[in-house]
C-alpha cells in the first residue's frame, strides 16, 4: 500500500515544476525517483484510464493545497501539535514553516517510515520543527503509540487524514474518528479527505488490480456536516470543483452527476 504514497509524491514533483505552482514539495521528486517513479511513466493507450488518472492526480494537488492552508489557519490560531495519519511520503515538516515549538507526529507503518528514513538522509532533509515518527499500523493501537511518542491530549492538535480514509471500511473510520476526538482538546482542528458519492463506481469498478482505485472501499456520507457534528466537531465542508475554482485552477468539464460538498473538511472541535 505504501508504494501509493510514492505515485503522490510524484503527482507533488510534477506540481512542484508548474511554474505557478500551488504548492514546492523540493523532496518530492527525490520520494518519486527512489520509488522508481520518476521520470514519469509513459501514458497507458488507455484513453478512459489516462482521464483517471489525471483526475485523480488533480485532486492531489487541489487536496495538498487545501490542507496546507488548514495547517497555516490552524498553527496561526495557537496550535503547536500536528499529527499526520498514515503520512506516507509527507514532507510538511521539511517544506512548510513552523511556528517555534510546533511537534509534528508522523504515523504510519514500520514500511513506508523506513524507506522515507533512507531517502531524507540521502537528501540531508533537516525538518523545520520537531519531527516525530510513530511506527504503528492504524489498525492497532495508535493512540497508545502516539501518546507514547509525547501527544498531549490536553493541548489542542491539527490532525490531517489525507488520502487515507477512502481505503478504510465504515466502521473502521468511525473508529478512527471516535478516537482521534478522545484525543482533541477545544480548538483542535482537522483536515479530511473523502471519497466523493459514486467515485468508486467511476474510478474503481474496471481499476487495474492493485492499483489505487482498486483498493477504494469507502465514500463520504451523505451529510458529512452531520456527521462530524455528531463527534465533537463544527465542520466546513468543500467540493473539489469550489476549491480548484478558488485557487486559480477551475475545473472546465462539468460535473458529472450532483456535486455534493464533502470531498474536503476542515473542522474544529468546540
């Protein structure tokens, strides 16, 4: 599954050339290469899986971007603690800057930690706060790794799921959500990505096994304000087609069905 986390890398490496960039991810391209990603691969003859793919590169850097701006709002309103749910290939803590005293936790597998390891040493990569890895599947007992790394649950955190709960079954999310809020003081926030309704009939029904898309089990519900409400949180739900439209990169196709909005959350716990 980690090898996911480098095809993103490198979806951030070719944004990272755009010379109006919404975002400069330097060590992506390094992820990339050493994942055997980069250059880019030559386009399949596959019109219909070339669309997807585009599609699905897109949401990337729209969901990068808007993530970012999350993390930006949420260090500016006083939060130091940042945790990042399977943070796969992430550079936040080396590209983006940080308060003084800010704690970034990575949490992923033993796997993805270790190859990412290799490579930022290679680079020379120096994180731009305090960095800490938390080698533990999200299937087990994370909160205990995480507060066994220093997560203090007393003090507000920025939590970021980002292309993660797509892969995970109904009540596996709810687990995660249930427990990412025991931990949340007032004022934390958190940043969601969802699988927008009817994604997986799109994208994932004729995916190639193994590829991402094949693996999508999980969409957003149908109120996804709702739903968080009902956790602790006050959420501001987005689509991908506003967002793109506000960061300059507007959408030129139309929708293909009602666009709910949901793809994007940002919320706070009150």
């Amino acid at each position: 599954m980690w090898a996911t986390a480098v095809g993103v890398a490198r979806v951030r490496a070719l944004e990272t050339e755009r010379e109006n960039a919404l975002f400069r991810d330097p060590l992506a391209q390094a992820f990339a290469a050493a994942g055997g990603l980069w250059p880019s691969s030559p386009p399949p003859g596959d019109e219909a899986a070339r669309r997807r793919r585009l599609a699905v590169s897109f949401s990337i850097v729209i969901r990068t971007k808007f993530l970012d701006d999350l993390l930006r709002q949420a260090c500016a309103s006083g939060v130091r603690q940042v945790v990042l749910l399977g943070a796969g290939m992430d550079s936040r803590a080396f590209r983006m800057d940080w308060p003084d005293g800010t704690r970034l936790f990575e949490v992923d597998t033993a796997a993805p930690l270790d190859f990412k390891a290799s490579v930022l040493r290679r680079e020379r990569a120096v994180a731009r706060c305090e960095r800490i890895t938390v080698a533990v599947d999200l299937r087990e007992d994370w909160p205990a790794a995480l507060a066994a790394a220093g997560h203090d649950p007393a003090a507000p955190t920025a939590w970021i799921a980002e292309g993660l709960l797509i892969y995970l079954p109904e009540d596996a999310v709810e687990l995660l959500l249930a427990r990412i809020s025991t931990r949340s003081a007032a004022g934390s926030r958190m940043g969601l990505t969802l699988g927008s309704r009817g994604v997986i009939e799109r994208f994932g029904t004729d995916a190639a096994p193994g590829s991402a898309a094949s693996l999508w089990i999980s969409e957003m519900p149908d109120d996804p304000s709702g739903w968080l409400a009902g956790h602790g949180w006050e959420a501001d739900s987005h689509t991908l087609r506003e967002r793109a439209a506000a960061y300059g990169r507007p959408i030129s196709t139309p929708p293909q069905r009602e666009e709910r909005p949901g793809q994007l959350i940002s919320a706070v716990r009150r």
